[in-house]
C-alpha cells in the first residue's frame, strides 16, 4: 500500500521521451547532468524518463518524504528507478514505501547505511561549505570522488582547472544532502525488495567504500551484481561501461 509522507520537498523536474517509465535519482552534491546526463538520450529513445532535482536550498531532507516527492513526480504509474550514491538509498524507500509503482531497480554506487569513513567524509563536506571554502571542498571532492588512476593520469594544468570548475559549480544544497546521506538506514528495507534489482559498484571507490556497493546486491534477494573500475563517480571514468549495463539490464527485464 502506498504511503505518503505530509511533508514532501519541492523538485524540480524535467520529463524525457516516452515508454515505459524510468526515473532518475541522483547523488548527494550532484545534479541530474551531472550524474546522468549522457544516459538521458539513450534512455529517452524508449522510455519516459523523469528526472528531478532534490531542493537547490538549505531545506532540511528526511528520506521518507524524499522518497515519496520522487515517486509523486514521475510520469507514469509504474517506473524503474535508477539512482546514484544517496539516490540508491532514495530508491530503495521508494520502492518500500510504493511497491505497486516500482518495476525495477539500478543502484549505482549506492549505500544502505553510511559507514563511519563515509560519515567522517561527510562532516569535511558540511564543515567546508559551512566556512565558504569552495577550492578545499573542491580538492576534497576531486581526490576522493575519482580512482587514484582517473587523478593521476590528469596532467597538472587539468587538475587545477577542474579543482576550479568544481569550485564554481557547487549544487545548491550539497550541505543538506550530506547531513541526509548521515542518517538514511534502508538497511531493513532490502529483504522485501522483491522486483529486478542491478547492483553496480565501481571497484576503485575512494568516497564509498564498495563493501557498501556489495551490501545491496547481497541484501536484496535475487539482485544481479556489477562491477566497473572506476572511481565513485564512475560515469565520468567509464561513460560506455555505465551506459551498457544500464540498457542491457533494462531490456533484458524488459523494463
């Protein structure tokens, strides 16, 4: 039976081609280009994708009610949700909370619990941004967001000026989606998803330790697992891997 929390943020969404239904639910400190830019179009040949923007202010984020916001978007009645980082964890409630809308599952990166390294990351995050120290969070974001291979092998020039191009595009509110990250426990949740679920872990994650990535696929009974070498934010490493997994996976389900 479908639950619905009275407090529901305010998204902003973006409808894409038509079919069934995908919708898109993206990282902590990401935005939907971002996390899924290149994989709208292809997604959009077949499908209807939603693709919504969590609160780009200091509005205070309760998973419950994030959730339910992402599923009172959507285009169509049923949907695949595919979601990023925090977003797995947004997914995963919405598919307890709705399972007569939820058709399937891709969690990318994703965590059922923050782990201690994580939430010690967290804190760095929230009390940089708290100080206004945009080029320390950059720096921060860029030598743990991507593998040691992916950051190495970027000349020096490209390390600044991408540590600047992060610095510039900070998503409003990042603050809050970290102190959500924090709190959110699905971890009671897995047992009872009971529709076709893909776990993707980016083996080099420096951000998520991938046990986190692991702990999904082991936890949701029936759940396929992936693994691409890469960095957390693997799509920027291995755009085509990302892209192949997530199409095969959804024809293959017929989703």
């Amino acid at each position: 039976m479908t639950n619905i929390s009275s407090q529901r943020p305010a998204l902003t969404t973006e409808i894409h081609g038509s079919g069934p239904g995908i919708v898109l639910a993206h990282g902590g400190g990401g935005r939907i280009d971002s996390n899924f830019g290149p994989l709208i179009p292809l997604l959009a040949q077949g499908h209807t994708v939603t693709a919504s923007s969590y609160p780009a202010d200091d509005t205070v984020l309760e998973l419950d009610s994030l959730a339910d916001a992402l599923v009172e978007a959507a285009a169509t009645e049923r949907f695949t949700i595919i979601g990023f980082s925090l977003g797995t964890a947004v997914a995963v409630r919405a598919a307890a909370r709705h399972p007569e809308r939820v058709s399937g599952l891709i969690l990318a990166a994703g965590i059922a619990r923050a782990d201690n390294r994580l939430r010690l990351a967290l804190d760095l995050w929230r009390s940089l941004l708290a100080a206004g120290d945009r080029e320390s969070f950059a720096r921060f974001v860029l030598g743990s967001a991507f593998s040691a291979d992916f950051v190495n092998g970027m000349p020096a020039a490209d390390v600044a000026a991408t540590v600047e191009q992060i610095a510039a595009s900070i998503p409003g509110g990042t603050a809050a989606q970290a102190a959500l990250i924090g709190t959110v426990d699905t971890t009671a949740d897995l047992p009872g998803i009971a529709v076709p679920t893909l776990a993707i872990s980016a083996s080099e994650d420096l951000l998520v330790d991938p046990a986190n990535h692991r702990f999904l696929a082991e936890r949701i009974a029936g759940a396929e697992y992936a693994e691409v070498k890469a960095g957390h934010v693997f799509m920027a490493e291995q755009p085509d891997a990302w892209h192949g997994l997530v199409l095969d996976f959804l024809e293959r389900h017929g989703l």
